[in-house]
C-alpha cells in the first residue's frame, strides 16, 4: 500500500495529539517508520455488493442482507432506493506486526495501532472516492458510509453484512464473539444509493454521537 496518502494528523490524532499539542521530532519518525513497516505487510481488500432497501416505521430497515432498527442509519438513508454494503480489510499481515511489538516494544505498537487505523480509514476513503465517482456517472448518488457501531446502529449487524458479502471466504474477516472482526484493521458499512444529489461528506466522528471520544476529530 502507498503510505504517502496516510494522512500523519490522523495517525496523531489516533495516538491523542490534538489541536496545537508540541509532537517531538522522534515522535514523527518513530511514525514514518511504523507506516514504512506497515505499508510493507498490508494486503488491504475489499468487496461491495448493491441490496434493495426498504425504510419502515418506526425506524425499520430491511437491506435484504440485514434488517435492524435505528433512528442514525434511517435518517442517512433517507430518500435511497438501495445500499452498498461495503467490508475492507489490511489483512492478517499488520495484525502480526502489531502482535511482535507488543511483546518487543509496547511503545512502537501503540504507534503502529494509531497509523494502521489511520491507514485502513485512507484506504476506505479511497475506494469510495472510486465508487462516488463510478455511480454518479449513471445519475446514482452516494451517501457517505455508515458503520455498525455508530450511532444506534446495532455493532451486531456486522454478522450479517459479513455474511451478505462472504466476506470470511472471500476477505478472511472473521467476527469474535465480542462482534468485534479479525483482522483487527477491517471495517464494514452500509452506504446508500439515491437518484436525488445529496452533498455530504460527513463520515467517522461526525456521523457518530459519542462527543465525549478521547479520539474524536476536531472540527
């Protein structure tokens, strides 16, 4: 993977440097060389797969791979005829990496945490960069990502977007019994499909209600 597009203030941001914190020199190169060494293990993958979608009351959604309720995804997927559900991964490759150093040197692994979060979130935004592009091109408009865990957004829905897509098979992610994925760096989200345009580029800490994150975004 190309670790130039990684964006280094997001990879601060993840380690808890905020607004105009002093980050030391060291800290910047420790950084460079964790994404050096990351870039050269990631595999990142992903699949997208289109569903119908349905909204009921009361907040009722039914995707055709997954039906839930929540207030947060029903209001993002207002006026949509379908979703994207969409899982990407880094592969098993920067969890082991991460691994060795939290048993070699913790202070290098919780670096390497920060910049491969940071990296899988560019490589999302990067692919759906790709598909906005792909789908406005047949008069189709994309809304910004939505994942399990956001909002009201049930974390248990991830199941059964993994499932939609074959992810295990295909991908290799697979869900603990937490509802939390293996490899760790892999995420998955629902994106609506509208024929109205819809300029929002919100996405992450902004879709999100927990204002109180110690890792929010500062906007």
């Amino acid at each position: 993977m190309d670790i130039s597009a990684v964006s280094r203030k997001e990879v601060l941001r993840y380690l808890g440097y905020k607004g105009t914190m002093e980050i030391q020199g060291a800290v910047e190169d420790e950084v460079e060389a964790c994404l050096e060494l990351l870039g050269q293990k990631a595999e990142p993958k992903h699949l997208v797969r289109s569903f119908p979608l349905r909204l009921g009351t009361e907040y009722e959604i039914d995707c055709g791979c997954f039906c839930t309720r929540s207030k947060n995804l029903s209001k993002n997927l207002q006026e949509c005829e379908m979703v994207l559900v969409f899982a990407a991964t880094l592969g098993l490759g920067t969890d082991y990496v991460i691994q060795k150093y939290n048993h070699l040197q913790m202070s290098r692994a919780v670096i390497l945490q920060a910049a491969a979060t940071a990296m899988i979130e560019e490589y999302c935004d990067q692919v759906c960069r790709e598909l906005k592009e792909r789908y406005e091109a047949g008069e189709w408009y994309l809304r910004p990502r939505f994942s399990p865990g956001y909002g009201d957004f049930p974390l248990e829905c991830q199941s059964s977007l993994l499932d939609g897509l074959e992810a295990g098979k295909r991908l290799g992610i697979r869900l603990t019994s937490g509802c939390l994925m293996m490899p760790s760096k892999s995420v998955t989200a629902v994106m609506g499909l509208s024929r109205k345009p819809y300029r929002c580029e919100v996405k992450g800490c902004e879709a999100c209600g927990k204002t109180d994150c110690a890792y929010r975004r500062e906007t």
